[in-house]
C-alpha cells in the first residue's frame, strides 16, 4: 500500500492525511482528561505548520474549534452523535420533500 501511496501522492499529502487521522483516532482511546487537553493542543500547533496540506491544516482548526467538546467526552464518554445524525436525517428528508414539491 505504501508503494502505491507513494507512486500517487508525490508531496505526501495523502499520507500526512492518513498520519493525522491515526493521531486523532488514538486520541479517544484513554479517558484522561487532562492528557485530551494536551493532546490537542500539540495537535493543534503541529498542524498548523504550512508544510502540511490544507486539510490537515483544516483539520487542526476544527480540532481548536471542537476543544471543549472533545475534552467533555473524555469526562463522560457520551456523544451526541446519535441525535446529530437522526437530525442530519431530518434535514435531508425535509429538503429532499421540498425538491419534489418543485
């Protein structure tokens, strides 16, 4: 796999995207609060370095953005996603109706 990475992504880009991922994913897999907070504040600071491509660097504002809410998980281990997702659902099916109703 990494030859063919390598062979189609000539600046690396894919994988610094791939690194970053596997960064974050590793970040939900303690509880520690305090250590969240550290996390993604190195996080943070390394993906904004210009030699990354832009989503990563996207990518490290959203975390910045995200910090508390993050760091909240790690106290409780609850997410709202459940409820996020069945309101995305609600969204699209409203608008879906409203396509049809044209």
């Amino acid at each position: 796999m990494r030859d063919l990475l390598d062979a189609g992504d000539p600046r690396g880009d894919a994988m610094a995207a791939r690194r970053a991922k596997e960064v974050i994913r590793e970040l939900y897999t303690h509880t520690d609060e305090d250590l969240a907070k550290q996390w993604i504040d190195q996080l943070v600071e390394s993906m904004s370095d210009y030699d990354y491509p832009i989503e990563v660097q996207s990518l490290g504002r959203t975390l910045k953005r995200q910090k508390q809410e993050i760091v909240a998980w790690h106290s409780s281990q609850v997410s709202n996603a459940p409820t996020e997702a069945m309101n995305n659902l609600i969204k699209r099916t409203n608008r879906f109706r409203v396509c049809q109703l044209r």
